[in-house]
C-alpha cells in the first residue's frame, strides 16, 4: 500500500521552476514531474463553497496579484486567479487529479486551519473516491488525521512533523490515536528516536524539503525517499 511512496522522489509542490515560469502546486509544475518520472506532493486548502484546492498558503498574497484569505474565495473564483502572472490558475483538486491521471503517485498534504476545517476530510474523500492512480493524504494537523481515521479514507495516511526531541512525546501520541501509514520529516530535525523507531516497524519515512546534494545524502541515511525541489536528484551520481 505504501512502496510506491519510497519508489521515486518526490517533486515539493511539483516540479516547479519559477525561473522559467513554473510555479508550484500548478497543472504545469505536475506536468514537469510527470515528464522527469517522479512523485508529486501537493498541499489542499478548502473554498468558501466546500470544494479542494490546491494552493500552499493561507493567502493569496506570495503567489498572485490578489490579497486577503484564500478560503475566503469560492472555487470559481479561485480559479480566475493566475499564479505567478503565467497562464496557470489556481486548480480545483479534482482538475489536478485529472491532469495527473494516474500516471505517478501523488502526496497530498492537507492544510489545516483550526476551527475552520469542519467537513474538510469528507469533501477530499469525495474527490478521490474514484481516483484510480497511487495517492495519499498527510497533515500536520492532528484533527485531519483524527478525522481521516474516522472516516476510513481508504489510502495510506502520514504524519507530517518536525522539531527535536521536545516535541517526542507529540508525535508519539499522534503515532498512537492515529497510526500512520508513513511519516515525512524535517530534514534539519533528523535524526531523532521517534523517526528511527518509527521507520524500523517498516514504515516508510520521507523527508522535507530537500534542497542539495547534502541533504539528499544525509536523507539517505535516515529516511526511505526524499521530498525535493531546486534540483534534479536523478543527475546525482
């Protein structure tokens, strides 16, 4: 259920290329990872009327010339606003699910904002319900994976996390309640006791966000896959 997890890298927010106008989370940025063979890991906010997106911030501010919250927006809205000035737009989850089709696997992460994520979990298991291709959800947010548990998603499940040692007894609780399929970790937090004990049940482990030879290797030593961007991983020799 979860090999194809360690399988390839992992493209942080698609493949994206902002020098040459691909910008992450963007149709175009998983067309780029699927041409370069890897995994694609995405982040999911929900729009004003109920439908995911896919978008990495709270607003719209960093990547488009609008402001102001990006849940604030229905999803037709959202999807007039252009990422970066390019032809891209802001894509519905289900527009990415298409345009990836199956043909690689795909992380998403679930944006979390407390208080404001009632309903969150069951609209995303509807989207995917019929998505044939590998795919899984993970979060940050203890209350999404309270909920996805709760509501059998079907797909592997992880934990994203990070920090040292005094967050421990956080992530083992979560380990607990939830059981995660998979873990994906800081980078610069590795390694600790809770990531090693929890990659030697067999679960896969990945790490974030990978930005050079350096980390690559150090990832290597710790974890099952990387989670990359600013570099292409399969020219490392």
């Amino acid at each position: 259920m979860t090999d194809w997890i360690k399988a390839r890298p992992i493209a942080h927010r698609g493949l994206h290329d902002k020098a040459n106008g691909i910008f992450e989370n963007t149709l175009s940025a998983a067309k780029a990872a699927i041409a370069g063979n890897f995994s694609i890991e995405i982040d999911i906010h929900l729009s004003a009327d109920g439908i995911p997106f896919v978008f990495h911030d709270n607003t719209l501010d960093r990547l488009t010339d609008e402001t102001g919250p990006v849940r604030a927006l229905k999803m037709a809205e959202l999807e007039q606003i252009a990422i970066g000035g390019t032809q891209d737009r802001i894509p519905s989850l289900a527009s990415f699910l298409d345009a990836v089709n199956g043909s690689t696997g795909l992380v998403i992460e679930m944006k979390g904002i407390s208080g404001e994520d009632e309903g969150f979990v069951s609209r995303i298991l509807e989207v995917i319900e019929d998505y044939r291709g590998p795919l899984a959800l993970m979060s940050f947010n203890h209350w999404l994976l309270h909920d996805a548990r709760a509501l059998n998603a079907g797909v592997p499940l992880g934990l994203t996390a990070e920090g040292d040692e005094k967050l421990d007894p956080t992530h083992r609780h979560a380990d607990r309640e939830y059981r995660p399929d998979f873990l994906s970790y800081g980078i610069s937090d590795l390694p600790n006791a809770f990531a090693r004990e929890f990659r030697e049940t067999g679960r896969p482990v990945i790490t974030w966000t990978i930005r050079s030879v350096e980390d690559m290797a150090k990832s290597a030593k710790y974890a099952d896959q990387i989670t990359f961007e600013g570099f292409d991983p399969d020219a490392i020799s």
